[in-house]
C-alpha cells in the first residue's frame, strides 16, 4: 500500500482517485471543488485543505488538471509543491499540457531532486472508471520504475515514452493521427453510403483490408453501424470535440517547434474547430461525420 496525493478529482482525475482507493492505497486529495472533495470523502479518501497539505510526506502525488497554467502553478515557484517535496515523493502529472510546460516542470523538478514524469493518459472517462488507461510516461527510468507501484491500478498499458515532455509528445502524436484516421473513415463511409453501399458491410470490409484502423474498429463513426459507439448515441461523449480542439493546439505547438511539416494535422485541426464553432464542442467528436453530410 502507498500513499498518495491526488490532485484534481474532475471527470479523469475523480474515478483514477477512485481506483487507487480501491486498490488499497491510502488516498490524501485536493480539489478546488468541495463536491468533488466530498465524492472522494464518501469512497474513503481523507481530504486536504491544500495542495501542499495533500502533499506532504507522501510516496506520491498524482495532478490531473486542465491545462500547462495550472500544472504550473500547482508545481512551479517558490511556493510551488516541488519546492516544498523531497526525493522520498514521486510526481506524476496526468494531465494532457503543452510539452514545454512538462519539460520545465521535470527540468524543476530535476533540480530539486524529486522525481517527476509527465503521464498523460488516453482512453477518456470510461477508461479511467474501467482502470484500463494507457499512460504515455517522460521521466528517468528510476521514476518510471517507481511509478509502476502505482500506474497499473488505473490503467493497463503503460509506456515509457521517453525523458521529460515525451509523454506529452506521445499524447499530441496520437491524437493527431486520431483525428486524422476518424475524418478518413468518416470521409470512406459517406463516400460509400452516397454510392448505394450499406456502411455496415462497408466498414466490415475496410476492416478486412488495408483501411483498417481504430476509428473503424472500436468506434465507428456511421449512426447504427456498432451499438456501443457515441455514433450510435446521438453522438453522446465520449470524447468531446473540445477535447479534441485542445489535444489538436498542442500537436500543432510541438509540430511547430520541431518543425514539422503537419499538412494533414493542421486541416484536422480547421475541421473540428469549425464543427466546435458550430455548436458541436459538447458531443462526441466522432460527430464530425455531420459535417460532411449536410
Ligand atoms: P475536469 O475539468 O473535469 O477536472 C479538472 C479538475 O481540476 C476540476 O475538478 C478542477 O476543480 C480541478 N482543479 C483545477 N485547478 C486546480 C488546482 N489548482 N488545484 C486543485 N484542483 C484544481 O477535467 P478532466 O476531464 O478530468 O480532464 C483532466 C485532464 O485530463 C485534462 O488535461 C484533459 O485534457 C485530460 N484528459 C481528459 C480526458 C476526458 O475524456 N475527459 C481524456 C484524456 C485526458
């Protein structure tokens, strides 16, 4: 059994505390909500009336917030937590942030001498009940090792990507590509529906070749085609456009420093900001099939 912080117990972070709890582990948390607080009081967590309070002398501290200012200014400072942590705690920052803001929390972190990896996830709100996350991890192989304690009771994939900032690299490379695989499968399909083909037998067939890919087998993008897609749902998240929005802005950061020449991400990203502004940010981002259907 560890002890653990945990920080930021929204609709990722509040069943990952929840797993936790329910695998043993004693559970400090902090939020700057009470409700969410008092979720995690009720599944046996004791609650902290701070960051640092939460913090305190524990093996680890898991964040799982919005975005690179509040990893920032949870970690960073004078009196940011890393300041205040020793070598006995390990860091692991869930959240899915701006590369540049996870390298220079790792680079603090170095130079305080407390272990710290950034671990986005993916796999959304269901994962994160199920425990079946994959976590995308950059930090040194001792931390990496440390964390294994831990990691695998929210999550059964757990990659060691690289130093620190690679798991937020990892995290930008594959939601790109996801956004690009769900616009082309929903491109083939309502090519195929157009030309009299039933996107059933349509998508059983790209299946079986060489079109074959996530979007298609788990959560194909046709209303009616598997039941258990959000396409099936009225396009209920899922995972929302926004989301997708969001993860899109940071692989266009990374693509941008690095260089690289991102045609097909940069049109992923118009796409499903266009369909955001057009009122779609709540649904599901496998939705972005409407757009080409009307
Ligand atoms: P959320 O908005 O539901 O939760 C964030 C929580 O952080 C809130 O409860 C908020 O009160 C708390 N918070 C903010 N600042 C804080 C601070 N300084 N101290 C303590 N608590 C603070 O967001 P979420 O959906 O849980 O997502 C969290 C992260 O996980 C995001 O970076 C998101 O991109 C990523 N993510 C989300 C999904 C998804 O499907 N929701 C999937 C993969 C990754």
């Amino acid at each position: 059994m560890a002890s653990v912080a945990f920080i930021g117990l929204g609709n990722m972070g509040g069943p990952m505390a929840g797993n936790l709890l329910l695998a043993g582990h004693e559970v400090v948390v902090f939020d700057l909500q009470p409700e969410a607080l008092q979720r995690l009081r009720e599944q046996g967590a004791a609650v902290a009336g701070s960051a640092a309070e939460a913090a305190r002398e524990r093996d680890y501290v898991i964040s799982m917030l919005p975005a690179g200012r509040h990893v920032a200014g949870l970690y960073l400072g004078d009196d940011g937590l890393l300041a205040q942590l020793d070598a006995r705690t390990t860091v692991l920052d869930c959240s899915t942030i701006d590369a540049a803001t996870a390298r220079e929390v790792g680079e603090f972190a170095a130079a305080s001498g407390v272990g710290f990896m950034d671990s986005p996830v993916s796999g959304g709100v269901a994962a994160a009940a199920a425990g079946t996350l994959a976590f995308m991890c950059g930090g040194d192989a001792a931390t990496f090792e440390r964390a294994q304690r831990i990691l695998p009771d929210m999550g059964k994939n757990i990659f060691h990507a690289g130093p620190a900032g690679a798991g937020q690299v990892a995290k930008g490379c594959n939601n790109m590509l996801l956004a690009i695989h769900m616009i082309g499968s929903c491109e083939a399909l309502e090519m195929g529906a157009r030309n009299g083909l039933d996107p059933r037998v349509l998508s059983e067939i790209m299946l079986a070749s060489s079109g074959r890919n996530w979007s298609l087998e788990v959560y194909n993008p046709y209303p009616g085609v598997m039941e258990s897609a959000p396409a099936s749902n009225d396009y209920q998240p899922g995972f929302m456009v926004d989301l997708m929005v969001k993860d899109l802005g940071l692989a266009m950061e990374i693509a941008e420093h690095s260089g690289v020449d991102n045609a097909l991400g940069k049109l992923a990203q118009a796409l499903y900001q266009a369909h955001s502004e057009a009122g779609n940010g709540q649904r599901d981002f496998s939705s972005i099939l409407e757009r080409l259907r009307q």
